[in-house]
C-alpha cells in the first residue's frame, strides 16, 4: 500500500504570507488601542478639573471667596497660590502641612489631581532657579484663568478679568455678574518643554494665565499667547492655554462644569475669560 508524504510546517512563502497579515493587523489594532487610551486619560483629565471645581467650591464656603489666586511674596518667593491653597480639598491636607513645615521638602510631591494623563511627564518634577537657589517641585497641568488679559497688575481690570485675578486675596461668587456658568476658571496648559514653569506650589506663569498673555518669559515667542495648539518641546507654547487632547482642550466654568472647547473657538475664550465684562456669549457654542 502507497501512502501519500504528508507536508510538515510552512513554506517559505506561507511564512512571509502569515507575518505580513499579522503586521497589518498590528498596524490597524495600533490607532485603535492609542484612540481607547486617548479618550481614557481625556476622561481623567476631565475629571480632574471635576474634582477641582468641588475643591474650589469647598474652599469657598469655607472662606466665602474663591482661593487668593497669588501667594504670598515671602522668603519662599511667591509661594502658596491657588492650587497650594487647594490642597486641603482634595484629601492633601497633609501635604499642605508639611509645605508649610518644610516647603522645599514637600513640594517635591506630584499630586494626581494636577496631572493631566495624557501628558507622559506626569509624576515628574520640575525644576528651575528661585531667589533661594535652585529647587524643584511637583507639577500642574490646570491653570486658573486671570481673565481675557494676561500681564502686568496695573493693567487689569473689571471688565477683562476673570475668577483668578492675581492681585486680588481672592474673589467671590457675587463678584462673577457674568454668571458662574458663563465665565471660566480653569483651562489646561501643560508645563513649559524646560519644566522650569507649571509648579504647583508656585503662582502666576506656574499656575495662572491669561486667555490673552502679554507676559513671555522666552525670548522671542508671539505675543499675545492665546488658545491654541501647541507641544511639549517648545518653550513658546507655556505662553498660552492648550492640551495634548487633540483638537481643544478641557475648560472648568466657574460653576463647576467642565466643557471641550476646539482650537476654532478660540476667540470665545477671551469674553468667557472676564468675571464682569457684560458681554453676550451664546451658550451652545460649547
């Protein structure tokens, strides 16, 4: 009786038929899984600004006002702004205490509320000269908006700032005529590419912003910094408000909603911006 050879394995050719099948499939899978991770962290990101909004609020029915928005000039430099101030809403009350103990120490700490997960440098520090020497400290991905204008103290004013206004000890709801719902308090600007700005234990450029900012601390960047698109390797882009989200960025409003607002809206950053402003801004445009 003949019995017919039975072949063992892939040819050569089969191989390479089953390898490149396999790499198409990998490169089609690839967008996916980085689209499901893309849409994870937005959706942490957004509810980080959640979580500060109920922390804002807390501290102000603590306090009746809204977090001094710049910390105190002291021998720690202009330490302990808003987010400092924070900390105590949202279960870091003990970090506070050990800031206040022994700032340089602590400061050191990330904070998850502060992080924005799309951003691969979360949990890291930066760091950067201070009239003390050279320091690091934790980072912060949400900044509070100063208003439509971002510059020097003598220049704001009732009609083009906002919630965070710097040289204020801190602002009340009954101050925001424009309504809590209509006026912004939080947008994301991840830190500088140097790390050297986007502190969360510091203030002004490390954690407030204007939607319009006249105050570059990089030489030759465009002025005045608005909403826009921007990377993490480039000084210039800590100038202004954006996410590594694609498209926009995350907004908190003053009363606690957050929103997506595209790069194409970026003109309607600047009336959302003021506190008291009066102007008109259609609600369904975000």
């Amino acid at each position: 009786m003949i019995v017919a050879n039975r072949r063992q394995g892939f040819t050569l050719i089969e191989l390479l038929v089953v390898i490149a099948i396999i790499a198409i499939l990998i490169g089609l899978l690839l967008p996916a899984v980085q689209k499901v991770r893309e849409s994870a962290a937005r959706l942490q990101c957004i509810n980080n600004l959640k979580q500060l909004g109920v922390a804002l609020h807390g501290y102000h029915g603590v306090y009746e006002t809204f977090p001094q928005p710049r910390g105190v000039v002291n021998q720690f430099t202009s330490s302990f702004g808003w987010a400092c101030r924070t900390l105590p809403f949202i279960e870091q009350g003990n970090l506070y205490n050990a800031a206040q103990a022994n700032f340089f120490q602590a400061i050191t700490t990330p904070v998850k509320t502060f992080q924005c997960p799309s951003d691969g440098r979360d949990g890291q520090d930066g760091s950067g000269s201070t009239t003390l020497g050279n320091h690091s400290s934790g980072l912060i991905w949400y900044l509070g908006v100063t208003g439509s204008y971002g510059g020097g103290d003598s220049q704001y004013t009732a009609a083009n700032s906002g919630i965070f206004q710097p040289n204020t000890s801190g602002i009340s709801i009954s101050a925001i005529t424009d309504g809590t719902s209509n006026t912004l308090m939080l947008g994301e600007r991840p830190p500088a590419a140097d790390l050297s700005f986007g502190w969360w234990s510091y203030s002004d450029y490390d954690n407030l912003l204007g939607t319009q900012n006249y105050v570059n601390l990089y030489p030759n960047c465009p002025s005045p910094g608005v909403f826009g698109p921007g990377k993490v390797t480039n000084n210039c882009d800590s100038n202004h408000f954006w996410s590594l989200h694609p498209g926009g960025g995350n907004w908190l409003f003053g009363d606690g909603s957050v929103h997506f607002l595209p790069y194409s809206a970026s003109a309607l950053t600047f009336p959302l911006a003021t506190r008291s402003g009066g102007e008109v801004v259609n609600t369904g445009d975000f």
